[in-house]
C-alpha cells in the first residue's frame, strides 16, 4: 500500500508537471472551443417561440459590479427590441449571446445621460454585427432627434474609417448609425402605438419624471404575453392603468434607506455636491415597496425591479432592498441584475426566470 501511494503521487506530481508546461497549449484549445461555441449559436437558438425579457444593464449611474447602465432587451420571436442604452449594455448583451445584428430597432424612455450613453457602442456592434444595409431605429418622444443627430456625428468619422478598411460589403455605409422616428408624448390615460410588426404592438405611455420631460414607459403585447417597462418614474396611476394584467411588469426602484446611508456617508465625508444629488434623486424615483403596490393593484404575474439605486455589491444587501415588499405584494419578485432572463411562452401561462451570467 505505502508503495502505491507513492506511486500515485509520483504519478500526480508528473501530471501537474505536464499540466504546467502544456498550459498555453490548453489554453488556446479551450479558446478555440469557446469562440466557436460562442459564434455558431446564440441565445434566440435555446428560447421558445414567446415573449422573452433579458436585463442587458440593471443599474443606474452609481457602479454597481453587478448591474450595468439601465437596458431592458425584450424579444418577440425571432425580433429583439432594446429599451434604454446605457453604458456597457452592448458588451452584455454579447456575454448573455444575443446576437446585435437582430437588433430591430431602440426605444429611448427619456434622454438622462446614464439611458442613452451606450447607443454609440450598440449602433456600432449592430452595424458590424449584421452588415445592415439601413440604420438603426431609434424610436424616443419628441427630442430623440438631437440624440440621434448627436451620435451619428461623433461616430461619422469612425464609421468612414471602417468603410475604408474592410470595405463596403462588409461594412455597408448606408448602415451606419441610426435614424430617429420621434413621437409625441401621449397625455395621461392615453397610449400612443410606436410600432406594429408580426403580431407585436408596442405602446408608449407617459410616465412622472418631473423635472423630466418627455418621460415615457413602454408596453408590449405579442400573441397573448405582454410586458411592460417603467423607465424612470415616481409612483404614478397611468403606467398603473398601462400595467394592467400585464405578465411581466419591470419597474425601476429606488430604496430611500440604502441612498439615505450614501447620503449620511457624503456628509461626514465633507461631499456637498454628492449631499445635494443623493438628497434630490428621492423625489423622482419609486421605490420598492411603490412597485409592489402598482404590481399588486395592476394585477401583474411578476415583478422584476430595475435601474437598482444605489448599487448592491452584496447579496444580503438585496433582502435590505426588499424589506416591506413582502408585506405589500404576495406574487413571485426578483431583484434584477446583469443578465437576469424572464421566459413567456406563447400558448402558455408560464413565467420562467433565469440568470444568465
């Protein structure tokens, strides 16, 4: 036995040996399995004919190493549709492999800069993605315009810099960039129908941003499931009305307890300028246990909270988060984060909810 141990750990021993001097071998092997894995299939390949929501940036300006800036992906079969564009949105719609090229079209709910200071990357990688011969929609309220006048010229040097090295079949020029469609902001109580395509109706609904305007939520309707995303907003009885029934409802939240500690931290610190934002943010926002009862009093299947303010590093920090909501609404709630997919079948009832990354 004592010689068979022995025998084993020489055996070990050569083993780790080779393991150490073959790594960059191994390595690049696995690399290679990884890329192909990852270019041959994509996300849209695993999931059921449906209505489909995944979290490409649950954050909010604050970092967060959980949760990018604010963007809500949600598909409609074969369709993707992208609602907010904040920062690192496009390299996480990459890690969960959502293909950007089956990018149909951007809608904006309002122009803050932590909704909006992705586009130029996305619009990029779509391009580049599909080798699209059209720009991207990006449908907002009325003022979208600018946005997309704005980004279109900061990119316009970049994008005839692509043109010239890989050529126009692969990088088309007329499929830089993107093209506005504005609407005007519905008045409470009124929805306004941005888009209708293949059995998917998309409507726009004021929502409460103050001093916010335009400030706008979204609904989508596709073949019996329905979503709705709040975009920023206080509590208010029109995105309620808007919610009503709906499968999913995803709603940013605010936890005045958890901003009230960054604050306090801010003024022993001697930050004035970081008392008066996490003082004034407040006012405009909801919070978790207002989500709750919009969620409860519209009848919605689930809740997935969004745009998470402040940030949650730690996991306890999320039962924190939800304290009171329990008390307010008895159907089933998830924290969202970076990757966080929610599954609605067509010909079903069933809300299934995963974690991709």
């Amino acid at each position: 036995m004592k010689r068979f141990g022995l025998g084993m750990l020489g055996l070990l021993v050569v083993l780790a040996v080779m393991g150490y001097a073959l790594r960059k071998t191994i390595t690049l092997r696995l690399m290679e399995r990884l890329v192909e894995r990852n270019m041959a299939s994509s996300l849209l390949d695993e999931l059921p004919d449906g209505l489909h929501v995944a979290l490409c940036g649950a954050g909010s300006p604050l970092p967060d190493p959980k949760r990018s800036g604010p963007c809500t992906a949600v598909i409609a079969g074969e369709r993707v549709y992208i609602v907010d564009v904040g920062a690192g949105s496009s390299r996480v719609l990459s890690r969960m492999r959502l293909p950007q090229g089956k990018i149909a079209a951007v809608l904006l709910t309002h122009f803050h800069s932590d909704h909006i200071d992705g586009l130029g990357e996305l619009l990029m990688q779509r391009w580049a993605n599909a080798g699209s011969a059209s720009p991207t929609p990006v449908h907002g309220p009325t003022g979208v315009g600018a946005v997309v006048d704005g980004f279109n010229l900061s990119y316009r040097d970049s994008q005839r810099y692509r043109v010239a090295h890989h050529g126009a079949d692969t990088m088309p020029p007329g499929g830089a960039g993107a093209v506005a469609h504005p609407f005007a902001v519905p008045a409470v109580g009124e929805g306004r129908i941005v888009l209708e395509r293949d059995g998917l109706t998309i409507t726009a609904f004021v929502v409460d941003h103050s001093p916010v305007r335009p400030a706008v939520g979204y609904r989508f309707d596709f073949r019996g499931r329905s979503v709705v995303v709040s975009g920023d907003t206080k509590k208010n009885t029109n995105l309620q009305r808007f919610a009503a029934g709906v499968d999913l409802l995803v709603h940013e939240a605010l936890n005045p307890q958890l901003v009230g500690l960054l604050n306090q931290g801010a003024e022993r610190a001697g930050r004035p300028r970081l008392v008066k934002i996490t003082h004034d943010i407040l006012d405009y926002h909801t919070t978790p246990v207002e989500a709750a009862e919009i969620a409860r009093d519209a009848g919605a299947g689930y809740l997935l909270y969004n745009h998470i303010v402040p940030p949650l590093p730690l996991s306890s920090m999320e039962e924190i988060f939800l304290d009171g909501v329990a008390e307010t609404w008895s159907g089933p709630v998830s924290v969202g984060r970076d990757g966080t997919l929610v599954r609605l079948p067509v010909d079903s009832e069933a809300i299934e909810v995963d974690e991709l990354l």
